[in-house]
C-alpha cells in the first residue's frame, strides 16, 4: 500500500487547517452556549467552505462534488473534524452520497443545491422500534392512484428539524423478502410531513436530533429515489462509507486532544515539576499516541483499498473493523486526557470536556460496536481473515 499525500493534498491540508482554526473553532464557545451558529453567520460560513473546495467531497466533480478518492476525503475529514462537530456539520455542505442515483431532474432539486450548500439534506432510516435492525423498519407507503401514501415515524434524525428535505425510507413491497424497501425524497412543507420531538442530548451541541412524522403525506412518483424496492441496497452503500468517514471523525479530535495535552502537561506544575515530569502523565501521552497512529493507519489502509477497488465485501468487513477501533481508541484517548487535565478537564468551556461527550456518539451511530463486531465475524467465518 502507498499512502503517499501528493504535493497539493498537503497543501490544502493546510489550508483546511487554517479554515478550521481560525474560522470554525472560534465559534465554538457560542455554539454550546446556543446549541448552533446564528443564521448568516452558518451562511457565510458555508460560502466560505465552498470556496475553498470542501462542497461534496466525495462527489464526482462533474456534479460539482471535490470529486475526490476515499483516502483524500478522510484526510480532509480528519481535519475539520478537529473542530465540534456542532460548528462544522452546518457549515461544510455535503450530500449524501446516496444522492448520486438522482435522475437528472432531481439532480436539479436535490442533489447539485445541496452540493452548493443552499439545501440540506437529512437521512431517515431510524424508528422507535428498529434502529439496529434497519431493515425492519416499519413506515411503509403504498400507491394510491399514481402517487405514495407514506406513513410512519422516523427519530433520531441529525438535522432533520432545519433539512430542507429528507431522504425517508419505506417498506413499500411487504410480500416479498428482498427489495421490500423504496427511498423517498419528502420536501420540507409536503402536507402530512411534519416534525415531531427535537432531542436535547449528551454531546455535539448544535447538531440536533428530531423525530419526523408522517401521516398519509402523499408522495408524486417523480419524488421516489432509485428504483422502487432498491431503497435498502442504496442505504447498504451509504453506511459503508459511513464507516469509514465516521472512523475518520475521530481522528480529528483525537489529534487535538494529545496537541493539547502536551502542551498543558508542560505547563502545569503540580509538586515543584511540570506533571509532564510524572511517568504516570507521560505513559497516558503513549497510549493516547499509540492509539491515534493505530487508528490513521487502519483508517488510511480501508480507505486506499476502497480507493483501488477491492473486493467491497472485504473493504466493508476492514470497514467494521476500523469504525470500531477507531471510535473505541477515541473513547479513551478522551478519557486519558480529561484524566491529565485533572478537575480542570471537568470544567465546560474546556476542549475535552466537550470532545468527552461528544465521542460517546461514535461507538452508536452509523452502526453500533455490537453490530460492527456482528458483521466482522459474519465475515471472518465466511471468508476467512483479510489481508
Ligand atoms: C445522535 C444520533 C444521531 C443519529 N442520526 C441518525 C440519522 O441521521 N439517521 C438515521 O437514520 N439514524 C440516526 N441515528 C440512529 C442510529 O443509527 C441508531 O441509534 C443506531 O443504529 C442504534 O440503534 P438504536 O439506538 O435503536 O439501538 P438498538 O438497536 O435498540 O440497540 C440497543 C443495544 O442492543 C445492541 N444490539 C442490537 N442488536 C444486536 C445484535 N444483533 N447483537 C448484539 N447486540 C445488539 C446494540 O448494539 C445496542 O447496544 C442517530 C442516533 C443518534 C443517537
């Protein structure tokens, strides 16, 4: 494997380092304070994103996608993931990549506006009864006269109170046991769609959870995404790269809780010595290392061999793999850092306080450990371990 980062990676690394620092991590405070950015500020930001390249990603740029590979992306979102995720998930556009199976009028709508930055859109799988378990979701639409009636429940649903449209499935094919489920594109304001409970929680100040209601919402045809009966394959497909990425989330914090543990190690004297001094502080820093550089390395490793093409059955047991480690290190680097910071560490307007909080969602979304683990060992006994 060669992770070698060209020339111009590098560089806009640096430039991404530089927007997150001095543009995103500033407004951190008053995001925990007020639970998100005022308005115009979350707009100027994002226009501010877009120039500088960080619309899509991972999007082809002939949609108006960064258009790059996986390893880039994740190099890219272990930077801005440096900064709270309740700063940065408002203020860098993306698209969900399930987007991609638009036809070109819904291109139009959906897909390029928010590719741009002036819509959002927000994934709804999730229900009271079945988060785990996706595929026994119960919201379910039938055609009535050319058109969908769509009912259920969806909760847990990042942005899904400010998205401008959620991507919903349903179960729309009940007899059969395959292709059961269809992906909808419901607009904000469709009658019969309305939001129900926005969650206050743990952690990601500013990055809120709502229940979505939906109560005979008639749905016109041109608004079903993909194929009717495809909805679950194309929700597989994002949720691969949702691993990933979100094992690339925790690199960013990660790396910026040992920057700011050494440097507060350093300075705090406790006993006549900086506590950098102490064995005890400095075996924390190790473990704390040990686990970033494990983390990147097998982070980098299943995001190049996605990048190559390889088997994706293998690519997404290493995906498994890496979104548990990744997401379990985070929770003890941010452990052992609070730790070295003493009660200082305990204190809100700290970096590691927040980012203490906020990890505990990591091991949860996009696929609990449990179900990490479930789908690694699935595959080991089925294939044997991977290269
Ligand atoms: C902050 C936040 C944001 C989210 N954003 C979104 C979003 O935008 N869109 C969306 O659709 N969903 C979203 N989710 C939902 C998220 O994906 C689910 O919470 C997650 O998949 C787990 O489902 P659950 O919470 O229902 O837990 P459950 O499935 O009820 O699991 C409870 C426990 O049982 C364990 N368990 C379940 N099945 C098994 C098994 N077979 N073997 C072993 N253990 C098992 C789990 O690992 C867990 O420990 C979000 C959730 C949160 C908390």
């Amino acid at each position: 494997m060669d992770f070698t980062i060209s020339e111009e990676m590098t560089e806009f690394r640096g430039i991404v380092r530089t927007f997150v620092e001095n543009e995103l991590i500033p407004w951190e405070d008053h995001v925990e304070e007020h639970d998100g950015l005022p308005e115009d500020v979350e707009r100027e930001l994002r226009i501010k994103a877009v120039k500088l390249g960080l619309a899509g990603l991972g999007m082809p740029e002939e949609v108006g996608g960064a258009g790059f590979g996986t390893l880039d992306q994740v190099l890219i979102v272990e930077e801005t993931s440096r900064a709270l995720g309740g700063v940065s998930s408002g203020t860098i556009p993306g698209a969900s990549n399930i987007l991609l199976a638009c036809t070109p009028e819904q291109r139009e709508r959906f897909l390029y506006p928010c590719i741009r930055g002036e819509k959002q859109d927000c994934f709804a799988l999730t229900e009271p009864d079945t988060g785990s378990d996706a595929a026994g979701i119960k919201t379910h639409a039938e055609l009535v006269d050319g058109r969908w009636r769509l009912n259920g429940r969806k909760r847990f649903i990042s942005h899904g109170d400010s998205a401008d449209f959620a991507i919903v499935f349903a179960v729309t094919h009940p007899d059969q046991e395959d292709d059961r489920i269809t992906a909808f594109l419901v607009e904000k304001g469709t009658p019969g769609f309305s939001v129900g409970q926005v969650h206050k929680t743990m952690g990601h100040r500013g990055y809120r959870q709502a229940e979505l209601v939906f109560d005979d919402c008639m749905i016109d045809s041109a608004n079903v995404l993909g194929e009717p009966g495809q909805g679950f394959v194309l929700a597989r497909d994002w949720l691969r790269n949702g691993r990933i990425m979100t094992a690339a989330r925790c690199l960013g914090p990660m790396a910026r809780l040992i920057d700011e543990a050494l440097e507060w190690s350093k300075q705090r004297v406790q006993f006549g010595q900086p506590i950098a001094d102490f064995q005890a502080i400095q075996f924390m820093l190790a473990d704390c290392a040990t686990d970033l550089y494990a983390s990147r390395m097998m982070t980098y490793n299943v995001a190049w061999d996605d990048d190559q093409g390889q088997d994706p059955k293998m690519v997404s047991a290493k995906a498994s793999a890496t979104k548990v480690f990744a997401s379990e290190a985070l929770g003890r680097v941010v452990d052992r850092v609070l730790q070295i910071f003493g009660g200082t560490g305990y204190m809100n307007e700290m970096f590691v306080e927040r980012a203490y909080r906020n990890a505990r969602i990591e091991r949860i979304w996009e696929g609990t450990s449990e179900i990490q683990r479930v789908i690694l060992a699935r595959s080991l006994l089925k294939r044997g371990m991977f290269a």
